[in-house]
C-alpha cells in the first residue's frame, strides 16, 4: 500500500509538474502574445504630407507604401485575402468556421455561398460582417503570409492584379465597398488604421512617387 501511494506520489511528481509548468508558460506566452499584437495593430495613419520633407523620390515612394502597408497587412484585409481555400476570421485569424471554402469562383462551394450568411452590410445580431459582393480574393491576389515587399510587386502586376492600372489600382483602394468594410468592421474587430480616404490619398501619393517596392 504504501508502495503504491509511493508510486502515486512518483508519477504525479513527474506527470503533474511539467503539466503545470506548461499551463502557466502557456498563459505567459498568450499575454504576451497578446500585449504584443494590442502594441502591434495601430490605429492612425500618416497624411502624405508628413512624407514630404523625404527629397529622394525612392524614398519617400518606399515610406509612403509602408504607411499604407499598416492597412494592407491589417486582418481586415488580410482574412479575406488568403493563399489557401479558406478565408480566415477574427483579429488573430485562425481559419474560418463554418468551413467554407472559396470554390470555383472565389464565392464559395455550391452548398456553402459566402452570400448566404454575409449580407450586404454587417449583421450584429449574428456578429456576422457583411458588404456587397462579399467573397474571398482570388488566388492571384493571395496576401496572407507574404511580406510588404512582395504584396506590392503583385498588386502592381496587371497579370495577377485583375487588369488594373495603377490609375484603377488606387480607385479600388480609394471606393471599392469590400475595401471600405476594413473601418466598419463590426463586432469586436479592429477597424483598419485611420480612414479609407487617408489610405486612399497615401496610395495616391505613392503612385504618384514612382510607386516604389520595398526589398521582397
Ligand atoms: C470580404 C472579402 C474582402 C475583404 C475584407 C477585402 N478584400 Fe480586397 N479583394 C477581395 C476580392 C473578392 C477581390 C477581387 C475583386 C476584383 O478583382 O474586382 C479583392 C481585390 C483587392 C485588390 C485588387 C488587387 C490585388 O492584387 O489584390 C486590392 C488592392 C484589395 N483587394 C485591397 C484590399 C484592402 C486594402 C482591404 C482591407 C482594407 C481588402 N482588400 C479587404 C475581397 C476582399
Ligand atoms: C454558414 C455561414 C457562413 C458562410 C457560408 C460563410 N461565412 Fe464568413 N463568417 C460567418 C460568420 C458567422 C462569421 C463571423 C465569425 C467571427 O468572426 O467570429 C464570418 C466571418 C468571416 C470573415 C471574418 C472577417 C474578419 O476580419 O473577422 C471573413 C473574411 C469571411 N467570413 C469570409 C467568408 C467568405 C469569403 C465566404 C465564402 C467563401 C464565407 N465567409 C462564407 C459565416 C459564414
């Protein structure tokens, strides 16, 4: 018996600590992780005109594109543009639950239409977000995972950027509704830094500069 409640003794000695120990890293790492993405989401944008002092073109092309990077790597824009199948949710976007999946065309599997829960504007009883035409970015135009750099090279390239012009780029930043519904977002979620219309005159600003990349 006393064998036994020795034995008890070892295994929870061995079993329980490191179970313990975990839990609490586990919860260190979290509110870490938390305080550090409260740190990370900001919500004001620079105007251009904070940018004009820069005198080298590049440059200020580069730092006017890393303002309005703080939008395009928010996860109000980035949720809906993933690599894989699934959009993804929330401010620390795991993927979206219901499983969906973009389907065939980009609007979500015959049985699963993005439509049929995302209405036209957002619905609060549900927490459901909704704006016209609501549906996932196409592949092409994938962002989640990919640096600044990358994300705009692509968006530039007529090829994977929908036939834009850099003219029909900025008018897609500056108006299009799925964009707008980044600073309505609804429920508990983050708006995007600053307003659409700020962004919109810092994309203005960086084409307007020679829309410079930064390294990929
Ligand atoms: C509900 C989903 C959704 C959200 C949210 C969304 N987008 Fe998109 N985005 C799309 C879809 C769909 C397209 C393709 C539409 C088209 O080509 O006309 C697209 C295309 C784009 C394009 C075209 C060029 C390219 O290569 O991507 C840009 C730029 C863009 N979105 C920017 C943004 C920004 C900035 C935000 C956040 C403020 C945002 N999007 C949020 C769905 C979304
Ligand atoms: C069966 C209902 C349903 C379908 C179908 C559906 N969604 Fe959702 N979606 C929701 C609900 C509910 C939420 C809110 C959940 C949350 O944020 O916690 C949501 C949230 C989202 C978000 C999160 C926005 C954010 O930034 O937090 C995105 C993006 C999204 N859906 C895209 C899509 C796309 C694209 C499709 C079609 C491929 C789609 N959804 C199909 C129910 C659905």
């Amino acid at each position: 018996m006393a064998q036994y409640a020795r034995q008890l003794e070892f295994f929870q000695g061995t079993a329980m600590r490191p179970m313990t120990w975990i839990g609490c890293s586990l919860v260190a790492l979290l509110t870490a992780a938390a305080a550090m993405a409260a740190q990370s989401v900001p919500s004001v944008l620079k105007s251009p005109a904070d940018f004009a002092g820069i005198a080298d073109r590049n440059e200020r092309s580069l730092a006017l594109f890393a303002e309005a990077g703080k939008v395009i790597e928010s996860p109000r824009c980035q949720n809906c543009h993933p690599v894989g199948a699934r959009p993804s949710r929330g401010d620390d976007m795991p993927p979206h639950l219901p499983l969906v999946v973009r389907g065939a065309d980009d609007n979500g599997a015959i049985a699963m239409r993005c439509a049929t829960c995302h209405q036209v504007a957002n619905f609060a009883p549900a927490g459901v977000p909704g704006a016209p035409k609501w549906h996932v970015a196409p592949v092409a135009m994938a962002w989640q995972g990919r640096s600044l750099g990358q994300i705009c090279e692509q968006i530039k390239d007529p090829a994977r950027n929908g036939q834009r012009t850099l003219a029909q780029l900025h008018d897609h930043m500056a108006h299009d509704p799925l964009v707008g519904w980044g600073w309505h977002p609804g429920g508990a979620r983050t708006p995007a830094p600053g307003t659409q219309a700020e962004f919109g005159a810092l994309i203005a600003a960086w084409i307007q500069s020679g829309a410079a990349c930064p390294a990929p």
